[in-house]
C-alpha cells in the first residue's frame, strides 16, 4: 500500500509504520530498521508530525540493538533523546498508549531514551560513555526509584570496568541515598 498510494495519502506514516512494525515481529531487524530510517528521515511534513514519529526512532534504535549495532544503536537514542526534548516546537506528539498502557509524555520518551543510549554504551563496553550517559539521566530523572537505579548502574559499570575505587564511591553513595529504600534491602 505504502509504495503505491498517492503521496497525499495520509496514511502512508501509519502504513509504513506497520511494515516496519512487522518486519520486527518477524525477526528482520535490518528490514525493519530500513523501514523504521525511510520513516524518520522523511522530510514529509505528515511523517515528521505522526504520532508514530517518535516511536519509530526508538524502534530504530532497539532494532539497531538487537543486531548489536551498539554504536548505531547510541547514536539513534540519542537523536531521539533530542527529537522528543524540543517536540512542542517541532509540532511532534507522543505516541497513543498500546492498550492499558498508561499515555507517556516526550519528556518520558526523552529520559527513556537516554537511559537506553546508557544501556546500550554499556554493553558496547564503552564504561566511560555509559558513565556520562547515566550521569545525565540522574540529573535529569524526578523518579526517585529511577534515579536509584541509574546511580546502581553506575557503580555496576565501575565494577564491570575493575575501577575498584569508583565502585566503592558510587555504592556508598548510593547506600546513603538509597539504601533503606523499600525493595533495596538485597541490594
């Protein structure tokens, strides 16, 4: 349908958006992250303003990791992290909720992207990225569980790096911050 409709058509974002989105389920990444890319970098007015817009950037980027493309994978979730920061000025909305899902905002769509471009450097090995990346989202984040848990990953990533000293820091800031919190008493 999406390559034989009018140019016109308005729903060629939401037909587009579902092949891609079945590519995924399918198992064909790289065909889906094809798809996902001629959505996002389409300089049509009726893409850059669908609702499906920012959800296929993030689609994107989790396809680029589930083919361990980690650097791609960080790169996307990063442009996505800036695409939903300044959405309101580029006339972009969030994504409808899948279900009961609860409605996300681009602020959540923005921090969720960043803690996944942390992730990502993380298991790209790039300790002093994902460091940086989860710093930020801390900063950034209002959850306080969230937060807990960037700063837990911090000390993971110092560990995982064998830089004793950091992880020593980074847990007994987060004992102090975080350690009678309910829930974090095997932590």
């Amino acid at each position: 349908y999406y390559k034989m409709a009018p140019a016109t058509d308005a729903d060629l974002p939401t037909s587009l958006y579902n092949a891609a989105a079945n590519y995924s389920l399918g198992d064909r990444p790289k065909t889906a992250i094809a798809l996902y890319k001629e959505f996002t970098q389409s300089k049509e007015k009726v893409f850059r303003e669908s609702p499906y817009y920012l959800e296929a950037m993030r689609l994107t980027a989790a396809s680029q990791g589930s083919v361990f493309d980690y650097d791609a994978a960080i790169a996307t979730n990063l442009e996505l992290y800036a695409v939903a920061k300044d959405a309101a000025k580029r006339g972009i909305k969030p994504p409808p909720p899948l279900g009961n899902d609860k409605p996300r905002t681009t602020q959540d769509i923005a921090l969720e992207a960043l803690f996944n471009a942390a992730v990502f450097a993380e298991l790209d090995r790039d300790f002093k990225k994902a460091v940086e990346l989860f710093t930020k989202y801390d900063k950034e984040e209002t959850d306080r569980r969230n937060k807990d848990r960037a700063l837990w990953a911090i000390a993971r990533i110092y560990r995982s790096a064998g830089d004793v000293a950091n992880m020593v820091a980074a847990y007994d800031r987060w004992r102090r911050a975080y350690g009678k919190d309910a829930g974090n008493a095997d932590d």
